[in-house]
C-alpha cells in the first residue's frame, strides 16, 4: 500500500506548477516524513515531465535538489481535476532569498555559498544543459544541526526553464527576449536566445553582488529599462566597498564577452574561493549576523610580559615659546618569538 499524503503549507509557485509541503504517512502510521510536491496541470505536463528528466539526470549530485521515485505521479486535486506530480526533497530553511531577508550574510558565508553554487553548475554543465534562470529563489536552503550549531547547504533548483548547451530557448521572444528572470539575465541572452554555459556565470555574480548588498543587481523600478541596458552591454555596478578578491570574481563574472568569464570549474579556482579555511568548505555556520571579519593577535607570550611605557617629550620648536601642553604616551608591546593572525567571524 502507498502512504497517504497530508497537505501541509504551500512553498511556492511558479509558471508551470506549485510547489507544496506534503506529510507522508505510512499505512501503519509510523515514521511520518515531509517532502516538497510540484504539482502541474496537463496543459503543463511537457514541462514538468522535462524538468523531472533533467532532475534524473543529475541524481546523486550533491548541490542539485533530488527528486524521489523513478517517473512522475498521476492523480485528481481537490476539485475533480487530473493533475501531475514530482515529489522531491524539502529544504527547511526555504530559498536563498527568505534567508537574506531574515539575516546579513557574512563574508566567509558567501564565499562558500558561492562555492557551492558553482560545484552545482559544474555538474549541470557536464551534463551537456544551461540552467537559464539561476536567482536567489532557485536556491534552496538545507539546515544541518551539528554539536549544537547550525550550518547550511545549498542546493540549485528549478530546471523549468533549463535548455541545452547551444540550443535556442522556446523561452525567448523578440517582445520579451528573456532567457529566464531579467534582472539575472547577460547581455548576449537577450541578443540571440542561445543558451551558453556563461550565462548562468553572468547569473552568479548577479546573486553574489546581491549576497554581499542585500539589494537586487539592478535598482530598476521597470524591467523594460533593462533590456537597453544589456544590449549596451552594461554590467551591475560593483561597490568599491567590497573585498577587493570578490570584485575580480564580479568583474570576471560581468565580463561582456562571454569566452572571458570561463567556466564553472575554473571560476571554483579563482582566489576569491581559496581565502575561505578549508575546515569551513563543505559547511557554512549561520553563527553572527555581521559581514565584517576581525583579526585577532595571537601569541601565548602577550599574557607574560609587562608592557614598557616611553616617555617622550614634545620637541621644542626653535626661537620659540614651549606650550605647556602635557607630554605624550606610547605603550610598546614586547615583541613575541611568533604570532599568528586567527580570523574571528
């Protein structure tokens, strides 16, 4: 017997289905468990059923949310009506955007979350497909609780829009020639409607400029603004208040031709990536709500020694009248045999 299904909360909804949590019970009611439903009409069965296809493709890669069951089930809604439906995992800390709206990410967080993203592009580019509407909302959120912190990893989701490396878009249109959400969209997308691996690069600086300014990549009240824009190929303006290894990652991200973005492998090779601790890579504590990072001075020595206090008195000037300003102090702090700089989040 198959387990029965309790409609829980809705998760979402997109063009071509809605996605909602679903409790599964099994017929001798134990060990309930929770898993996120897309549910699509007919009329949209060809895009689901493609979608799943994608989806069953990239099974067991770890960045990728992974469907259960080996085809798509069939029923009726509420209403009488036949509706189609792809169970998959359920991501309990929501989508990248619902936690940047709840928290400041720190510096070290994106870098890992951009890592992980880019570890799922290289797996849905070896697949020969373009994800073609990479966004914060597509990004999926896993909580892990470990010793008592938090940590989390994401997972790249919605491959409604996906099209294969070199093929046109069914997507684009000449009055809308949009690949997938505008804001996230290259120049060359809205050029020709070809869908290139470096267009989901395009669409990752877009999100990590978005990570490090809590602000969409473009501060445009009308999406139509930004079609000229990208056919000028125009790119999201970088703060210079950002570190100066993630602005070459934006830069590289934004570069207006695409062969100079390179790829998803090589960009998980850029410095940006390689300044995060390797016992950080994998996880991502959601410990602190600060983007700034604080070295700390570290030596066993500093607590031994007596610090030195030096006197020195103002120099008088010559031919002229000495103030009675007081004098001045200067603490100098003994000089350990090492140190080491310990980053502190």
């Amino acid at each position: 017997m198959f387990p029965s299904m309790e409609f829980i909360k809705p998760l979402g909804k997109g063009s071509y289905g809605s996605v909602d949590l679903v409790r599964f019970t099994k017929p001798d009611g134990s060990n309930p468990y929770y898993q996120a439903v897309k549910t699509s009409y007919p009329q949209d069965f060809e895009s689901l059923l493609k979608e799943f296809k994608i989806l069953s493709k990239l099974r067991e890669c770890p960045r990728i949310v992974q469907t259960c069951g080996t085809s798509l089930s069939r029923g009726v809604n509420d209403y009488g009506i036949r509706v189609y439906r792809m169970v998959m995992e359920y991501a309990a800390g929501g989508s990248l955007t619902s936690l940047m709206e709840t928290r400041l990410l720190t510096d070290s967080m994106i870098r890992d979350f951009t890592r992980m993203i880019l570890e799922g592009l290289v797996s849905i580019h070896s697949h020969g497909y373009v994800h073609c509407d990479l966004k914060p909302e597509n990004i999926l959120v896993f909580p892990r609780t470990c010793e008592g912190s938090v940590s989390y990893e994401l997972k790249i989701s919605d491959f409604g829009m996906s099209t294969k490396v070199g093929e046109d878009s069914e997507f684009w249109e000449y009055d809308s020639p949009f690949l997938g959400t505008s804001l996230y969209m290259s120049p060359e997308s809205v050029q020709n409607g070809i869908a290139e691996e470096a267009l989901d690069l395009w669409s990752l600086g877009c999100i990590v400029l978005e990570m490090y300014t809590g602000e969409p990549p473009w501060q445009l009240e009308d999406s139509k603004k930004l079609l000229p824009l990208l056919l000028n190929e125009n790119a999201p303006e970088i703060p210079v208040s950002l570190p100066w290894d993630a602005r070459q990652f934006l830069q590289t991200c934004f570069a207006s031709n695409p062969l100079e973005r390179g790829s998803a492998s090589e960009l998980l090779k850029h410095k940006f990536l390689q300044n995060v601790s390797n016992d950080k890579k994998g996880r991502v504590t959601g410990a602190g709500d600060k983007r700034t990072s604080v070295l700390v001075l570290k030596s066993k020595y500093f607590s031994k020694k007596p610090l030195k206090i030096k006197i020195i008195p103002r120099k008088p000037r010559q031919f002229k009248r000495i103030s009675n300003r007081p004098l001045r102090l200067k603490i100098i702090p003994p000089k350990p045999p090492g140190c080491n700089l310990v980053p502190v989040q």
